[in-house]
C-alpha cells in the first residue's frame, strides 16, 4: 500500500457524523464503530454535545458496538462526556498509534475489517484505521460551528499536503 493510500479515508462524508448513511455502514459488515471525540461528536471549543448528535449516538449504539478513542489527554472531560453519552471512553490515545486501536478490537471482539473508526483528521484517525484496514470515515465537525481556527487550519494544511498525491 503506497503512502497516500494510508490517508485515504474509505468514505469521506460532505457532512458530520449525523450526516452518515449507518445502514450503508452494516451493509459493509461492519459491527464496531470507534469514535474520535473533538470535532467529531462535538466542535472544538464547545463544551455540549449537540442534541442531534446525541441522537446519533443512541441510534448507532442500536447498531454497533461503539467506543470514544480520543487523543485529548482531559481524561475527567472527556470521561464526563463518555458516561453521558453512555460510551466507553480512552483518552490519551496516541492515535495514530495502533496500541489504543487494538485494545478496543481486542475488548468489542470484531475483526479490524467489522470496524469503523469515524474521525476528522486524516494524519490520525484516518491513517491509524487504514493502517489496521479498518472501515475509515472522515467526517465535518458536527453543528453549526464556526470552527475553531485551528481546527479550522490544520485541516486545510492536512489536505493541502495530500491533494498532489491523489
Ligand atoms: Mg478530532
């Protein structure tokens, strides 16, 4: 697999993980959805999950065994945050460190192929999921935020540096 492959996500979605077909997702086989936290399931800066996200939330936990896999090291914040949305939660992930990753399959008991991991970042939560061929879905920050500027940047850096290779 050449290196711009490992950034491709599988499915790149025009809207934020509210905006995901999820019975296109089982079609594929896929069982485990692995969440990223920060401008996933909620805008960086923000401090409540949208009530429309919480609604997803509830209708995939319906259809997958999910996890949060966060790289945010707020382990009380981001614990908060699991325990409302009732989702088992790691911080500190290090992605795209596999090691979290691999935990997680081992503990939903799913092969990598079974599993989505749905995140905005391409140099992490995409590269770390194709990396153990995993599902990748790379998805918008939800709401109607006016996105943190850094957020904002490190996407655009991100997909500067990977359009001349596609
Ligand atoms: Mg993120």
């Amino acid at each position: 697999m050449k290196y711009q492959q490992f950034l491709t996500p599988t499915i790149s979605c025009q809207g934020s993980v509210v905006d995901l077909d999820l019975e296109a997702l089982t079609k594929r086989g896929v069982k485990g959805l692995i969440l990223d936290f920060d401008d996933t399931l909620l805008p960086l800066g923000a401090l409540i999950v949208d009530p429309a996200v919480v609604q997803w939330v509830e209708q995939s936990k319906g259809l997958f065994k999910v996890w949060i896999v966060s790289n945010n090291p707020n382990r009380k914040f981001l614990e908060a945050m699991g325990q409302v949305l009732g989702l088992q939660t790691i911080t500190s992930a290090n992605k795209p460190s596999r090691r979290a990753l691999l935990r997680v399959l081992t503990e939903m008991d799913l092969p990598p192929q079974q599993v989505a991991i749905i995140g905005d970042r391409l140099f992490t939560d995409v590269l770390v999921g194709n990396r153990l061929g995993m599902v990748t879905v790379l998805v918008k920050p939800p709401g109607n935020s006016t996105v943190f500027w850094q957020g904002g940047f490190l996407r655009r850096i991100e997909r500067f540096l990977v359009r001349p290779l596609s």
